[in-house]
C-alpha cells in the first residue's frame, strides 16, 4: 500500500511540474526554443546533441550540448529563456561514454542537417513546445528523441537520422 502511494505522490508530482512549466511557457514571454537552437546552430562549430529546458526558482533556462566532431569536444551552454542571454559556457573533450553521441552527430552532419531541422521533421503538425531532445545511437540506429509540452501533457517521439523518417515503436505519452 504504501508503494502505491509513493507512486501516486510520484506520478502527481511530475504532472503538477509538467503544468507549472506549461503554464509558464504559454504565459511568459521567452526565446523560442527552435529559434535558440538555430542561433547556436550559426555561432557554435558542430552539432547540438542535447537540449533541456529547466524551471530553476521561477526562471526558464535552456541549457544545450554541442558535439565538435572535429576536435572531439563538448560545450555546454545555459541560456537565460527569457532574452536569451548566455549565462554559462565549459567546453571539455568528450568522453568515452559520448561515442553514441559522437557518432549520431556525424550522422546529422552526413545528411548536411541540423538539430534544429530534425525537430522541426520529428514534430510535424504538432502543436507543442520543445522541453527536451537528445541524440542517440542504439541498435545500430541514430535517433532524435524529442519531448514535447502541451495543455494535455508529454509526449516523447523518436526520429530515425539516417531514414529520415519517425520511429513509431519508441513514440511515447
């Protein structure tokens, strides 16, 4: 009994967080995600890997991952939502365990793409806010994963980099 409800404390908590952050996305006025990412996308050499979006004491950051897959390095930057100002940058080589991310990176590049755009595909016609997106490479595939926000909720889809093509089987809500 008690699990159950540490999972019912569990499971609200998340969804009252979903609709703090909904309702500050929809009600304050902020850098559009997609819009940060193509100005990274023009001032940072490589490929952004990574993208989360954090409500940190009532104020949005953004906070994205650049592959260099020249130097083999990462940059992390955090961006204040609200104006998009740069507030944190640390560029370090990557590690092992970044390989996946490494490779799914090249990818991108082979296809002469960006994060941005495979978003914008993974998407479609869906009316929703990027909150998180990540590259990854398993089973051989290199895959977007992209999570969305809207009044109703997450919803999580993968995006296949190499047949340009959704992956039905990992989209989730």
């Amino acid at each position: 009994m008690s699990r159950l409800l540490l999972g019912l404390v569990l499971i609200s908590g998340v969804a009252f967080a979903d609709t703090d952050l909904w309702q500050y996305l929809s009600q304050t006025q902020h850098v559009e995600p997609i819009k940060l990412m193509q100005d990274v996308e023009r001032q940072f050499p490589g490929v952004i890997a990574e993208f989360n979006t954090e409500l940190d004491k009532g104020e949005l950051k953004y906070e994205i991952e650049v592959i260099n897959p020249r130097d083999k390095s990462l940059t992390e930057l955090v961006y204040r939502a609200s104006d998009g100002s740069l507030l944190h940058r640390q560029t370090e080589k990557l590690k092992s365990e970044d390989k996946n991310d490494l490779e799914a990176a090249a990818k991108i590049l082979e296809h002469n793409q960006t994060f941005s755009q495979l978003i914008i595909q993974a998407m479609q016609t869906r009316q929703a806010v990027v909150v998180d997106a990540q590259l990854d490479r398993d089973l051989g595939i290199n895959y977007l994963e992209v999570e969305l926000l809207n009044a109703d909720g997450r919803v999580k889809l993968a995006f296949d980099i190499d047949q340009q093509k959704p992956l039905p089987l990992l989209t989730w809500s």
